[in-house]
C-alpha cells in the first residue's frame, strides 16, 4: 500500500513563526491534498496541490497564508505562516492514485504557544 | 455541494457486541464513498470504500458497510468488535466526477469506546 511521510510529526512554535511541513509519497502521483484538523473536530481540506500548476485553496483559505509548492510528483509543502494560537490544530497531507480512495500521512501535531 | 453527517458523536460498546455507525450524505451527483479509522496520535486508515458494484463492501478489521441510494446511507458494522476497535471513525464521501472530482469532504466523526 501507499506510504506517504511527514515531517515534522509535531512542533511547538512561538506565535508570529512560521512553519513548513513537507510530504514525501513513495510513488509519483498527480492529486496530493492538504487538510486542517482542529482539536476535536473533522477535516477540512485547505487545498489541493497538482505539480506544475497553483494549488487550489478552499473557502476561507489563502496562500498568504498556507502557501503551497509541489516541485514534482512525489513531495509537496506546507507552510502555515504568521502562527497564531488558533492555528495550533493537526495537518494531514494525503495522495490520490487514480479513481480510488485518498491515503494519508501520520499528521503534523502543531500547537502555538 | 456534498454534506456527510455522522448520526452519532460516541458509541459506547462491551467487547464482543455488534456494533452500527451510521452515515448518511448528501450529493447532486455520483459518489464515492469512504470510512476511515483514526487511532489516537495518527493519521488517517482507510477502512473499506464503495466506487460502484456491489453495495455490501468488506473492509479490513472485519468491518463492513452498506451503501444504500435510496436512503443515502453509508452505514459501518461490525459483528463483534475487540477493545482494539476503539478510535474515532470518519466517514467521508467524494464526487465521482465533476469539478469536484477527487475532494473529499468529511463527516465530523464517530467515537468508538470499546469497553471490556
């Protein structure tokens, strides 16, 4: 099956910083996606991020300031900029083969003191 | 726009009982449709999918779900479930074509507590 890694897997950061987490899947894939989960809730997807074009962001969501890059088919980055406590939340990057399910990373656990 | 609600926020259980989380969607279009298991301090494991054929799909750990068109249901069971079951489970649901093709939005989860 997919293995898709993350680093960090967690990281306490001074409000004002900024933080970027990478993703490395362990085959080349078109669809890699981006999500936000705050403490207790669902997932939201911030993005989806397609190698050779602008990452698409959802409702509520701006590159300034979760700025995203896809060099090639196997990693992409997040950055969450400007931190502030309300950020403090898990991100999860996943990958999509083809029509099937999205598999995903073991998170980035990020609290903002 | 597609919406996912999980009917119940916790599900308490005993060991060795049957246990349902139900799921129901909403969308304009076809769908694919998905539960994931979250166990505490990791990501995300796919559980079982439904793409199209057979509406009883078999996951790992012995779960299964039933895809029902008319009710819009996506309901996870297990006949027996072990303390190691206990973790939260998301059900999620993408569009299976379309613009949105490929996103998925999910339901706010369930939490399984399996008790001894």
């Amino acid at each position: 099956s997919a293995v898709i890694s993350q680093k960090p897997s967690r990281d306490i950061c001074q409000r004002g910083t900024s933080l970027t987490i990478q993703c490395q899947v362990d085959s080349q894939v078109t669809m890699m996606f981006w999500y936000r989960q705050q403490p207790g809730q669902s997932l939201t997807l911030i993005a989806t991020a397609n190698q050779g074009s602008e990452a698409t962001y959802e409702s509520g969501f701006v590159i300034d300031k979760f700025p995203i890059s896809r060099p090639n088919l196997t990693f992409s980055t997040l950055t969450v900029s400007n931190m502030s406590p309300e950020d403090s939340s898990i991100y999860l990057c996943s990958a999509r083969w083809g029509p099937g399910p999205q598999h995903f990373g073991d998170g980035t656990r990020l609290s903002i003191l | 726009a597609q919406s996912v609600t999980q009917l119940d926020s916790q599900v308490p259980v005993f060991e060795e009982a049957p246990v349902e989380l139900r799921c129901n969607y909403s969308s304009s279009v076809s769908v694919y449709l998905f539960w994931y298991v979250q166990y505490p301090n990791q990501g995300l494991q796919l559980l079982l999918k439904y793409l199209s054929g057979s509406t009883l799909v078999k996951g790992i750990n012995g779960f299964e779900a039933e895809f029902n068109k008319s009710q819009t249901s996506f309901h996870l069971r297990k006949p027996s479930v072990h303390i190691s079951d206990t973790a939260e489970y998301f059900c999620a649901v993408s569009d299976a074509g379309g613009t949105s093709y490929g996103k998925l939005t999910f339901g706010q989860g369930t939490i399984l507590t399996v008790h001894p």
